[in-house]
C-alpha cells in the first residue's frame, strides 16, 4: 500500500517560529488544530513527517505563506 505525502518537517523550527509568534504549545495546537502532544512531539524530534493538512493549518496558525518551507528540514526528503 502507498504512503500518503508527508512533509519532512524540523522540530526546532517549529518550536522557534511558535515562540517567536508568542504563542504557547496549547495555544499553538489548538489554532492549528493538532494536539498538544502532537506539536510536542513534532519539535522534540519524536515524529518528522507532517501531512498536508496538518502542516497547513500549522504554517496558517504561525502567519506563513503556503509555499513558506522555513518549517522544513534544510536537506529535505522532498514530499514522499
């Protein structure tokens, strides 16, 4: 069976763009929303690939454009 796309995200990045915005981890899931638990996983490093989705409504919630990759991983897989 085929996997869906996924993005290769960077959890630091995230974290970083989340703080610069002022926002905390449940502020951020929930304007994105995904779970607290989800987004800690995703800048801790536990979980890297992000649907499509997902990772929109997360660039939406932290201000980005929809072609913004500053949440990717800098040697990215590319969308599997």
């Amino acid at each position: 069976m085929e996997q869906p796309p996924t993005f290769q995200v960077n959890g630091a990045a995230i974290r970083k763009s989340r703080m610069q915005a002022g926002l905390g981890t449940e502020q951020m899931a929930q304007a994105a929303g995904i779970s607290r638990r989800y987004l800690n996983h995703l800048e801790n490093g536990y979980r890297r690939h992000m649907r499509p989705e997902p990772f929109a409504r997360l660039r939406t919630a932290l201000g980005l454009e929809p072609n913004d990759t500053s949440l990717l991983n800098e040697a990215p897989e590319g969308r599997r």
